[in-house]
C-alpha cells in the first residue's frame, strides 16, 4: 500500500484577500488530512507557525511522523517564475479565452483565473498562488535530492485539501492503492479545460518513484519558456497538461481517462486553430 512505501510531501501557506477559499476552508480539511496519512511520513512546509503547531497537534494524534521544513511564499523555488507568469496573464487575449468558454462550457481553467484572481482578488495574490502552485513538484524534488525522508520508494505531492475529494471520485482512497510504476507520475483526472481542449489531470496529488521528479521539473522549466509566448492565467495543472500532451510518457491517470476522447478533443481544436489562421 503507498501509506507503507512513501513520503508524502505537502505544506500550506496563508494568502490574504484569497477569493478562491477562505481560510476557515482548509483549517476544517486538515484533521481529515492527516487521518488519511496515520501510520505514514509527512514532510511540511510551512511559513506561519500556527500553522505548524496545528499540523503537528493533528500528526501526533493520528501516528504521523512529519518532519517541518519552513519556507516563506517569497522564497519558494518557482517564486520568479511565478511573477513573471502572473504579470503576463494580465495581458491575455481574454475575449479568446471568454470563446473558448463560450463554447465548450464554464470549464476553461484561464478564465476562472482572469475573474478570480485578477479581477477580484489581484495581482499580487495570484503572484503568490502560482508561487505555491508551481512549487509543488519541485518541493518534492527537494525532499528527493536533500534527503528528507527514510528509504522510500514513493514519493507524493498532496494537497492539504485532498480529503475534499474523498468518495468524489474512483479510486479516491489513494492511501491504500498500490503505484507500481516508478518511472510514471500518478495523478487524478480532471474536469476542466486548457484553451479549449480537456485537461488530463489534476494536480491535488501526484504521486512517483524518486528518479521522475528531476525530469518532470527539467519539463516543466523547459515548457515555461515555450508558455510564455502566448500569455494565459496558468496554474500548475495547465503546464503539467500541456506537457502531458507532448510527452505522456511521465503520466499515469489513476482510475479510468478517456484518452480516445481526449485525443479526438485535442485534434478537433488543432484543426480550428488552424482554419482561423488560414482565414487570416
């Protein structure tokens, strides 16, 4: 059972003026959090020390060994990165993007960003949240390569709010599933969409052996450079989707995808892409 093989890997941080959830949101998920997690290892990172006291209280009552790592939004390792990214999106081609809505539903991931982190709640907090959102699998890298774990074979991001998805979803009770591929990042599928097309996966947990973790970080660099001529209000899940598009080898869906329909989505927006670039 993963529980028995992995570090698990998370953290949280307070972002004020944050329209997406208040506070009192996560707070009541992190008990259910850290049942999922009794008997296992947790490293977290953290920045205000309420937040540590909490998560410690709840590990000792569950049986979770968890080893804290301070880190200050300003100094996650994506924080750059995601200043750049914020500031772009603001200059996003958001009539296309309010199309791409129009018509394939209210699921396009960009346009949920532009009215809630933009218009509402600013730019210097979508700043901080693509901070903490592009970190993620880098963190892991960092448990990876500094050693903060035991011999472990598996290693996984999860978000403190995972236990929101418990019974939402097949295969939700990850704890107790078994990940036999090393050389493949486990993750959920998702709802929504990127620039019209299906987007693959969800990014709340992700799962892996210890040698993926640089080579999706090394990807993950490489299709940030590639993103950003073409501005869009990004999170984690839409890289990590358009690298999946291009190289499916580092993924593994957990429970069923479509991928039949995924592909057929893709090629169908290609094509339309294409058409509109010929009538120009």
């Amino acid at each position: 059972m993963l529980i028995d093989e992995a570090v698990f890997c998370s953290g949280f941080w307070v972002v004020g003026d944050n329209k997406k959830r208040d506070l009192d949101h996560y707070k009541k998920l992190f008990p259910e959090a850290l049942k999922m997690l009794s008997g296992g290892y947790l490293v977290f990172f953290y920045e205000d020390d309420w937040v540590k006291e909490e998560i410690n209280k709840l590990a000792i009552e569950n049986n979770v060994e968890v080893c804290f790592v301070f880190c200050a939004v300003q100094d996650l390792p994506m924080r750059m990165h995601a200043c750049d990214f914020a500031r772009l999106a603001t200059v996003s081609n958001i009539n296309s993007i309010r199309k791409m809505a129009k018509n394939r539903g209210r699921k396009e991931k960009g346009l949920k960003h532009y009215k809630r982190e933009i218009q509402e709640s600013g730019v210097h907090v979508y700043e901080d949240l693509l901070s903490i959102w592009f970190s993620k699998i880098f963190l892991v890298r960092k448990v990876v390569e500094e050693g903060l774990c035991h011999d472990a074979k598996k290693f996984a991001w999860m978000d403190i709010s995972v236990s929101r998805f418990s019974g939402q979803r097949e295969s939700w009770d990850f704890v107790n599933l078994k990940f036999p591929r090393a050389d493949k990042v486990y993750h959920y599928p998702s709802k929504l969409r990127y620039q019209g097309k299906p987007l693959p996966l969800n990014a709340s947990l992700m799962i892996g052996g210890k040698g993926v973790w640089q080579d999706l970080c090394s990807s993950f660099l490489f299709e940030l450079e590639s993103l950003k001529e073409t501005p869009y209000p990004h999170d984690e899940e839409t890289v990590l989707g358009s690298i999946w598009y291009k190289e499916r080898k580092f993924f593994k869906c957990i429970g069923r995808m479509d991928y039949r329909k995924i592909r057929l989505e893709f090629y169908r927006v290609l094509v339309q892409v294409k058409r509109k670039a010929l009538l120009r």
